[in-house]
C-alpha cells in the first residue's frame, strides 16, 4: 500500500506537483495515516473517524491546499510558525545548497558556517546584549536549555540551592519533560510528579484579573505576585522567572510596560534570573521582530524558534546576555552540562538566514504591525455577537475570548460543544485556526486584507451559526 502511495505521489510530481492527488491517492494516504502516524495531541477517535484527518499537500504565502484540492486560508501559520508565508522557493534553495555542501557536523565540539553567520545574525538583532547563542532544534529544548542554564549559572555563581523556577497559570513552554513542568497545561494523571522545584503564580489579565481590579492595576497585582512567591519561596532557592511577553495559552492578554518593567526590576533585587520565552512571539508576530520590544526590557535568556525559520527546517535557541555567560568566561575549564546532537544543524542555519533576509527585505514585522491593526479593527465589528466577550491582540496575533455570558464574562471552555462546533464550520468555511476558550488569528505576516476580511466574514458566519445550534450554552 505505502509504495503505491509513494509511487503515485513521485508520478504527480513529475508532472506538475501542484494539481490534487486522486481521490484513489488520498483515501490511500489517509489509510496510511491511520495505520502508521502518530498524529500529536489529536484522540484517536478523532483521526479515525470520517474524513478524521485533514491532510496538506502545498502552500503558498497565506493559502494551504488539502490532497483534495480543498484551498484554506492559514489562520494559525501552521502553528504560530509560517511567518515568512508558505511556498518561500529561497529559502528551500538555500537549504539545498547547503547541505549539498554540508548538511550536518557535529555540535558537541565544532560548529559550522553558517551556524556562525546566524548567531553573529542573531546578536545583531536581539534587544540590548544578547550575544551568546545556544542552537536547539524546537521551542521545547529551548525552554529545556533555558532552565538548564540558570541553574548552572547560579550554581557556577555560588549559589547552588538557587534550583526553582516561578512560571504563571495558564502558560505554555513546551512538552518535552522539564519544559511541560513549566506548562500550566499539563497532566499530572499521566505524567506526573513533574520537575522539582516549579511553582506557579497568577498570569497578567486585565479581562479576568484574580485581584478583582482591571486595567494596569491588574498587570502590577500580577507582578506582585511574582515577588510575593519569590519571598515565599525563598530568594535564596530561585534561580529563574520565565513567562512569555504575550502568552497564547493564556488567552493572548496583552499587560501594559508597567508589568515587564517591574519583574526586571524583581528579579535583578532579588538575584534571580528572568526568561522571554519569545517561541511563538518572535520574528514579527507582534509587529516588531521581538515582543519584549513593545515593553522595553532585556530578559537575561531569550528563547526563540517557530519563526526563526518559519517552520522550513527544525531550528531554535536560548540566546544569553554577555552578564549571564562571563561565568563560563571566568571558569574556562567548566562546560556547560547540556547537548543537543541538532542543534546549530547546518542546513536548518541556512533556512534560518534566508528566512531573516527575507524578514527584513520586506519589512514583514512591520506589514504584521500594520495588517495586525486592520485586523483588529475587523475583529472589533464581531463584538456583536453573543458569545464574543473581548477580543485583544498585537499585530497579527489576535483572539477573541468565547464566553458563556458576557455579563459575569464566564467562560465557554475549548471543551464546550459551541467551542467544537465553531471549530467544525470554519474549517469547513475554509480557515485553518484553533477554537478553544478564545478563538485566534494568527495568519502568515504576507496575509493580504482581503484574506484577512474573508478570515473575518468565515468568523462572523461560523459564530452566528454555532449561537443558532447552541444558543442553550450563552446568555443573552
């Protein structure tokens, strides 16, 4: 079955590679799909029901076509990665150059050109001296390599108890083990007990705030809480803070300066470390290249990945300021205890360099601040609707928050049945996005505005459609 697959996909590519596959193709690769790929975080039930499985064949800048030849906006960028846009042949053909000379050499003691060129790259680009670059190969070890960092620097440092990490509720980090213990996310039934040492506080939101106040107040009560838990804690046993600048998971809650600012200002009186993970915000999603630009701080560990190729090869970093490496400086016999047999991989530096040429030839962090602003303004016209509470965000990272009642701001929940049936329509609508307690809009930084009003006119039919059928699950 898979080399009849495999046959008749390489026949279609030597012809055109652009037309459908048959209907005798896809139901074959759908088969096999089932049979054989472990598709993440989707339930079996799902995968194996009728069509169950959604399955891409091309892209090209917003657009994703389907093995059926079913065309689709990308409203999610893959998965807050494809910033550059799909179909990018230059940074295919850099990739290929590349590893026609060198694809691969290792990381434990050597490094390559281009894996060079991109960290000199990077330290040009990062907000005030983040210079030092540690190469990964996804958001996860990059959080992964993160923790492990602070810790060692705190050990190496004098301070060998500083082993605690402080994350916020509702945050996302990563599934690999040390990061999912960061995640708020996560299954302690399955997986449990988690990584030693983690403690969470509440998140910056000024529509639900725990304090009970609103607007900038709520962002200081939330950093408070930080130092609150810091002191709980002991500031002798903490080592970092990490959180994301605007964090998806959380429902896209954009804080004011006033809450960056003070945990800077936290974590350097109190000797602790503080964390940006920029996975999702960087490379232009916020309409500047990194979202700690928008609230004028410098983490003392940036993370990056998704858009820092946009998704055309498996690449990411913890990029580190002077202060936080001159301890490996000053005790030069000492490594630092962490491998990745990826990371710094030559042909993904490659993909990266030209994915931030490209960035910057079209100025597309500025096209997401400029396209993000029409777009919210478009988002603005669905508060009509019923089941729309708010609807926030930053250059083209979006969502509007689905609530039970708009009144007491009550929460639909992503396991409600308007939560999936909403899913179910606009995907049949023909946009790709991601439904659960908020609904986001986070499309390739190329996204033109009349795919970003077709976006819209799919939300705004697929709301009304889901309030009609399950009009018993809101108020009003």
């Amino acid at each position: 079955m898979v080399g009849g697959i495999l046959e008749a996909t390489e026949q279609r590519a030597g012809t055109n590679g652009h037309g459908p596959v048959t209907n005798g193709d896809a139901a074959g690769l759908r088969q096999a799909a089932r049979d054989h790929v472990w598709v993440h975080t989707v339930p079996w039930g799902d995968v194996s029901a009728e069509p169950g499985l959604h399955i891409f064949d091309r892209g090209e800048g917003s657009t994703l076509w389907d093995v059926e030849g079913r065309e689709y906006i990308d409203g999610l960028a893959g998965l807050w990665v494809v910033n550059a846009g799909h179909g990018r042949a230059e940074i295919a053909e850099a990739m290929g150059t590349q590893a026609a000379r060198l694809a691969y050499a290792s990381s434990a003691s050597f490094t390559t050109g281009p894996a060079i060129r991109l960290a000199d790259r990077l330290a040009e680009l990062t907000p005030g001296d983040l210079n030092r670059v540690f190469f990964c190969s996804g958001g996860s070890e990059a959080v992964e390599t993160a923790i492990k960092i602070a810790k060692q620097v705190q050990a190496m440092r004098g301070f060998p108890r500083r082993y605690k990490i402080i994350a916020r509720r509702g945050s996302y980090h990563g599934m690999t083990y040390g990061a999912m213990s960061l995640t708020a996310m996560r299954n302690e039934a399955w997986f449990g007990p988690f990584m030693y040492g983690v403690s969470h506080v509440s998140h910056p939101n000024r529509y639900r705030s725990d304090f009970g106040v609103e607007g900038e107040q709520a962002d200081v009560m939330a950093a408070r809480a930080v130092e609150q838990e810091i002191e709980s804690q002991g500031p002798e046993t903490v080592a970092a803070v990490i959180g994301e600048p605007i964090s998806s998971a959380a429902g896209l809650h954009v804080p004011s300066p006033v809450y960056w600012t003070m945990l800077r200002e936290i974590c350097d009186r109190h000797g602790v470390l503080l964390i940006a993970d920029e996975v999702i915000n960087g490379f232009g999603r916020t309409g500047k290249l990194f979202a700690t630009e928008h609230f004028g701080f410098v983490p003392d560990i940036m993370t990056m990945a998704k858009g820092l190729s946009s998704g055309y090869a498996p690449i990411a970093a913890a990029v580190v300021r002077d202060e936080v490496f001159e301890i490996f400086k000053e005790q030069g016999t000492v490594a630092m205890g962490h491998l990745l047999t990826f990371g710094g991989h030559a042909a993904a530096a490659a993909a990266a360099l030209a994915n931030i040429e490209i960035m910057e030839r079209e100025g597309l962090a500025q096209q997401s601040a400029e396209k993000g602003a029409y777009l919210k303004a478009r988002l603005e016209e669905l508060r009509a609707h019923p089941s729309v509470g708010d609807v926030r965000g930053l250059g083209l990272y979006c969502a509007l928050d689905l609530v039970a009642n708009k009144e007491t701001r009550a929460k639909l929940g992503k396991d409600s049945g308007f939560a999936k049936r909403l899913n179910a329509l606009v995907l049949e609508r023909g946009l790709v996005t991601r439904v659960w307690d908020v609904m986001h809009f986070a499309p390739p930084l190329v996204i033109s505005k009349p795919e970003i009003d077709r976006m819209v006119t799919i939300a705004d039919e697929a709301l009304t459609i889901a309030e009609r059928e399950h009009g018993s699950e809101i108020a009003g």
